[in-house]
C-alpha cells in the first residue's frame, strides 16, 4: 500500500510537489522533485527535524555557526528576509500555476467551440458545413435564408438567399459544398436550373451565384490548392455571369480580419458581393 505524504508543497491543481511520508515511528523520508535548487538547505532542515526525533542518531547539525544560536542579529535578519523572499517565490509560482490553469481550461473550450462554428468551415461538409457558412456570413452582417427550409419535399434548390442591407433588393443565390478531394465543376451547372426556376419564380434573375466550398477538408489548409485548380475556363465563365468562387478558408480569413479590425465589416460584405470568380481574402483590398 503506498504511504499517505504529508506535503510540504503543492501545485495549483492539488498535486504534491515536495512532502514526507512515515517509514516507522521513529523514522520517516522526505522526498523532492528532482533538480530542487539548493538542495542542501532541505538536508540542513531535515536533519533539525531529525535531530528533534532522534537526537542520539543525530547529534547535531552539519554547520553549527549557521543556527541561530551562534548566528549574528544581522546573519539571523538576513536569513529572515530570504525566508521571506522564499515564501513570495512560493506563492507567486503558486499564482502563476493557477492562471495558467485557467487559460488552458479557456483554451480547452475556446477550441471546442471553434471546433463547432469556425474550424468547421475547414473541417465539415453537408449541414454542418452549411450552417457554419451561414453562421459566418450572418456575423458579417449579411441576411442569410436557408432556402432548404421552405423548399418542397424533394425539391433540391440553392442552398442560401444571401441579401445585404447596403444593397437593398440585391440577392445572391448560395450553393454549400464540402469535398475529401477537389470542388467539382458540375456544381456551377447546377446554378442554371437554380437561376431559371429564380426567374419563373420572381420575374428576374439574381445579381449573384456564390458557389461556396470546403474542398480536400482532410488536409491543412495551408497546403490546399486553388478551388477548381486548372479549370480557370469554368471559373471565369462562371465569373462572366456574375459567379463567385467562394474556398471556406477564405471566408475563414475574411472573418478573422472582420474580427481583428483590419476590415470593417461593411468593407467586407462589400467585396464578397462585388467580386466575381475565385475570391482571395487577403487580396481583396
């Protein structure tokens, strides 16, 4: 059975960092963490303590002139204020400990949360994906309708109305798709029934078609390619219609720089509804 340490210091979560534990009644073991600076003046201590306990196996204490019996007023003063100065380091290394916890338990549900809503916009596809593109693109201040909750059973239109206040009666019609390899140009084909049952429907066309994608959402997306890499015939017909290419790591990073201020937010729902073909967040303005 282990023995129950008596410690002599602990961490910020309640750990034991240096204690002492009963060998018998008349013996015990200290123990410390390894690499304790100035290990000497624990053995120096210990052996008072033992000297109290056992005082026939321990005479004395190593180095007389240092007890204050035989110390100075002005040695006795000094020890104290370095004492003192021990005790400080022990609660500030104490404090430090607990605020590091803290962050890091912030930072467990910071990231768990970033999982959720930001990251999945790297991450996700199908509804998950699509409601973190909503989610974005409402922060940015656009209004955002989920087409799919008032289409007809089996009825697969866009997935998004996307509208600005700054434009009024502008509208973009929003395709959401997420891939394990490279986007598909069959999606942008799909935009001609979505335009023409637009028009039957309204009377007009739409300013705007935003094909949106999480494409090779394995990999870091430092390292993706281009959407529709070596298809720049399709995107810039695409364009030519008014079409946007929209990587999910890019409105990844138009919402970061909306959030730390190097874009406002107006700026930033203006260049997303004026760009066409491939959009680059970090070239838009």
């Amino acid at each position: 059975m282990a023995p129950e340490i008596e410690p002599f210091m602990l961490t910020g979560d309640g750990k034991i960092l240096a204690g002492r534990y009963k060998r018998s009644v008349a013996s015990e073991a200290w123990l410390l963490p390894a690499g304790t600076p100035d290990p000497e003046k624990w053995v120096r201590l210990a052996l008072t303590h033992w000297r109290q306990m056992a005082p026939e196996i321990f005479p004395g204490v190593p180095l007389w002139s240092e007890s204050e019996t035989w110390s100075t007023t002005t040695e006795v003063s000094i020890r104290q204020e370095i004492a003192e100065l021990d005790r400080k380091r022990t609660d500030y290394l104490a404090e430090i400990a607990a605020a590091e916890q803290s962050l890091r338990s912030r930072l467990r549900d910071a990231k768990a949360c970033a999982d959720e809503y930001e990251r999945a916009l790297l991450t996700s596809q199908s509804d998950e994906l699509k409601f973190a593109v909503i989610r974005s693109l409402r922060e940015l201040e656009f209004v955002v309708v989920d087409a799919d909750q008032t289409a007809k059973d089996g009825d697969h239109l866009e997935d998004l109305h996307i509208s600005v206040p700054d434009t009024p009666g502008w509208i973009a019609l929003g395709e959401v798709k997420g891939y394990t390899k490279g986007a598909k140009t069959e999606a942008l084909t799909q935009f001609l029934r979505f335009n023409a049952r637009y028009m039957q429907e309204n009377g007009r066309l739409p300013d705007s078609c935003w094909y949106i994608v999480n494409q090779f959402l394995g990999r870091d997306p430092s390292s993706r390619p281009l959407t529709l890499n070596g298809k720049d015939e399709d995107v810039n017909a695409f364009a030519g219609a008014g079409g946007l290419v929209l990587d999910t790591k890019e409105l990844f990073t138009l919402l970061m720089q909306a959030r730390d201020g190097s874009i406002s937010l107006s700026k930033a729902r203006e260049i997303l509804r004026t760009t066409t073909g491939r959009f680059h967040a970090k070239l838009a303005y």
